[in-house]
C-alpha cells in the first residue's frame, strides 16, 4: 500500500506506471544478463547482441520516460528528457544490424548503409543536443528516420526473392506489429494523428517476444551446429591421431624420442617413419601453412604421398621431388615444407634434403650446426628437384626434427623464441636423453610463451640420438 505522505496525484501517476515501469524493468534486466552472458561466453550473435541491444536501450528509455522513476528515485526531468533523446537516436542502430544475418547477401549492404546512417545521424544529433541543452531538438528528424528505417527495412524483408524461412516469417510478423505501433507513434510525434501515448510499451513488447523467438531458433540452431561441428572434429582428430606412426622405430643404437602437439583439434603438422633397410631410418617431418581443418587434410595426403615413397627411402632427394610431383597443382592456398632425413648407422652417415623446412639441428662433440635448406617448398613448382647433402654422424650424436612453432613461439611481449635460443637449449642439455630433453624443451617453450598448453601454432618435434659409446656395451 503507498503511505498517505505520497500526495494523491503522485500516487495516481504511480498507478499509471505500473505496467510500463514493470516491462521497462523486465526489458532492461533481460538485456543486461544477456549482454553478461555473452561475455562470459567469449562468442557472440550479431543477432543475439542486436537484440540485446534494442531490448536494454528500449527499457531504459521506458524507465526514464516513466513518472515513477522522477518520484522514486528523484531523477532531475531536464536529465530525464535529455537521456530519453539520447536513447531515441541510438536505438535506431542495432536493428538493421539484427536483420543482416537473416536476408540473402544481396540486401545485407542495404541493411548497413541503414546501420550507419542512423549511426551518423546519433553522432550529429547527441552532440549537438548536449552542447545546446536543448533535449529533443532532432526528435521531428528523427522520426522522419525512423519511418524511413522500417520502409526501407521492409522492402527486403518482404521481397527478399527467395523462399522465407521459419526465423524470416517471424520477423515479418513482429515487424508488422510494431510498424502498426511506430507509425501511429510517430504520427502523432508529428501531429498528424490522434493516438494515445501510453500504447508503445505494449507494441514494443510484442515486437520483442516476436524477435526473442527468432533470437532463441537461432541460438538454438546454432548450438546443434557447433555440436555437430565438435562431433566432426573429434572424428577428425582421431582419424589424423590414426595416420601417425604408432609406435617409435626400435634400431639398435639409437633412441627416439617425438612429441606432436596440435594448436586446435586438427593440425597440419606431420611426422613418419621409413625403414630404409638394414640399420637405416628415414624420418619426415613436414608441416601445412595454415591451422585447421584445411591443413589437417592435406596433412592426411602426405601420408599416402610418403607411403608410395617406400621403394626410395633411402634417397632424400627423390623422396621430396616425388612428393612435389604429387602435390603439385592440388593446393591452391597451401603449401608444404618438409625435412627428409635417412640416418645410416651403419655406415655412419647422414643423408637429409629439405624443401623449405626450418633446418634441423645435428648435435656432435664440436656443436651444432643447421641441415640447410636444399629445395624449395613442396607443391608449387612443378619441376622442382630437389638436391641432397650428407655428414658423418659418430656415437652421441643427436639430430632434431622440428616445425616452426618451436623457433616461432612468442613470448607475452610478441617476441620469438628463434634459432639461437634453441641451438642454447641443445647446448646446455647436451647429457639429456631424447626423452627428457623433450620434456624439457616443451617445458621450456610453455615458460616462454607464458601459455601453458595453449599454443599459436601446431608444434612437433622429433629427437634422434645414437647410442653413446659407453652405452654399447662390450
């Protein structure tokens, strides 16, 4: 019950605000968590924003404009009416930007000129009105705007040329309904019609449960898509999981040691192995430009290319002029570096090509030095060939395989970790065996980049290292 002190014109004005001051109230809050759960989200709907948008400013303006909101909480009415025409010129914005995603493309830039019109319109109107106090000044114009925005608005909704779907057949309804409330609004804005003031709430609650059900299908809709593009990517991942080497060559004289890290669910690094004949390993690692499913795909054909490489194993050279060969002409946007190494430990050898690759890195008594490019990138020219070098290679020591996200891993200040600074890691680790140094090189990277499992780009290394001469025994 209102006390008795509340004079009675004032409660009479509190009783006629119930209603608008309630839906003001109950629009502003849905904004509000909405807009909170977006953010806390870290995805958003342009559509879903929009919809916030119109919704929070709406309510806010109904609360302002509400006599019950100068009574309770002594809201000064110079204020009121001025954030009240600062509201007008803004609401106008996020509608045409809601629309966008819901016609065909051949509207969608209708629906920004509209966007940015009225956001123009915002940036002339505000100024001017604050500067000048003058609140209200633009509101004849600006319902001149808001009749132009819902004529302009309608033309591609209601002939958009194509079949309209269930989210377009909504719209059209719920813009029906409030063009009935607006229009006549506006109309009597202008003078020109009779119409009682007190009617907009409802037209506008209409038009926001009409919008909130196109909101909701598309949210909706868009889950079950991203569930289903989830359900995709885990097959996928397990697929490429699938195409790596099972388990590790088991060469007397030599320990391997490999970690494969993808940035996302897929990636487009990759590594393998090929027996190349008695105590003779080949060992590929090759790395796809670009993330994603894209490259993870290709990254799938290097496996079949590399496997009808079987009868050449033990020529780098040939091993990567065929693989251009295959690639060549299939990869549009993409393209493929590789490393190609044949360890003969028989004949203590190292036999290596590279097709772009970051160098790897040979470790021996004297230090370590770069497997030099010796070709270029795989799948762009056509009669590439592709040269190969060798070294002899001794008893302790230990080769690395890696793709660029090892020397391109940025520290929180954007800074690489780079070539020098893995040669000094190689250096000062030198007693470490293939495992623990790679446990030690990631952990490494995961304190310089400040991001521990979380990576900017697909990672892979391999280490190879021949058995030490106090560990071969008698």
């Amino acid at each position: 019950m209102i006390p008795e002190v509340i004079p009675a014109a004032a409660r009479e004005a509190l009783r006629g605000d119930v209603l608008p001051f309630a839906f003001a109230v109950l629009s502003l809050s849905l904004a509000l968590a909405g807009l909170a759960v977006v953010a806390a989200r870290r995805r958003s709907d342009l559509g879903l924003v929009c919809f916030l948008l119109c919704s929070g400013l709406y309510g806010a303006r109904l609360i302002a404009a509400t006599r019950a909101a100068s009574l309770l909480f002594g809201v000064d009415p110079a204020a009121s009416a001025q954030f009240r025409s600062v509201v007008s010129y803004l609401i106008l914005i996020p509608f045409p930007l809601f629309c966008l995603p819901l016609l065909p493309h051949r509207w969608r830039s209708l629906m920004r000129w509209l966007a940015a019109i009225d956001g123009a319109f915002a940036l002339v109107a505000i100024p001017w009105e604050l500067l000048t106090r003058a609140p209200g000044a633009f509101s004849r114009s600006n319902s001149v705007l808001v009749l132009a925005n819902l004529a302009l608005i309608f033309v591609p909704i209601f002939r958009t040329g194509e079949a309209p779907t269930w989210e377009l057949r909504r719209l059209r309804l719920s813009l029906v309904v409030v063009a009935l409330f607006v229009v006549a609004e506006n109309l009597r804005g202008l003078g020109l019609l009779p119409w009682p003031q007190n009617l907009e709430p409802l037209g506008f609650l209409l038009f926001l449960i009409g919008l909130g059900t196109v909101v909701a299908h598309r949210v909706f809709a868009g889950e079950a898509r991203l569930a289903a593009v989830q359900r995709d990517l885990e097959t996928a991942r397990r697929i490429q999981t699938s195409i790596l080497p099972r388990e590790l060559p088991r060469i007397a004289g030599l320990e391997v040691a490999v970690r494969y890290l993808p940035a996302e669910d897929v990636a487009g690094d990759f590594y393998d192995f090929l027996p190349a004949g008695g105590r003779r390993l080949g060992v590929l690692v090759a790395d796809v430009s670009g993330h994603g499913v894209p490259a993870a795909l290709i990254a799938s054909m290097i496996k079949v290319a590399v496997a009808a490489q079987a009868d050449h194993a033990a020529s780098p050279a040939q091993v990567l002029t065929r693989m251009n060969r295959v690639f060549h002409g299939k990869l549009r946007d993409h393209f493929i570096t590789a490393a190609y190494v044949v360890l003969d430990l028989d004949a203590g050898r190292l036999l290596w090509a590279n097709a772009g690759h970051p160098p790897p890195l040979l470790q021996t008594a004297a230090g370590v030095r770069e497997l030099a490019p010796t070709g270029a990138i795989l799948g762009r020219l056509s009669r590439a060939e592709h040269g190969e070098r060798s070294l002899p290679i001794a008893p302790g020591d230990r080769l690395l395989l890696f793709t660029d996200g090892i020397p391109e891993c940025p520290s929180p200040a954007g800074e690489l970790f780079g070539d020098d600074r893995l040669e000094s890691f190689l250096a000062e680790r030198a007693a470490l065996a293939p495992e623990p140094l790679a446990a030690a090189l990631l952990e490494r990277l995961a304190s310089w980049s400040g991001a521990a499992g979380e990576r900017a780009d697909d990672l892979t290394l391999v280490v190879l290292q021949l058995a030490r001469p106090e560990s071969t025994g008698p």
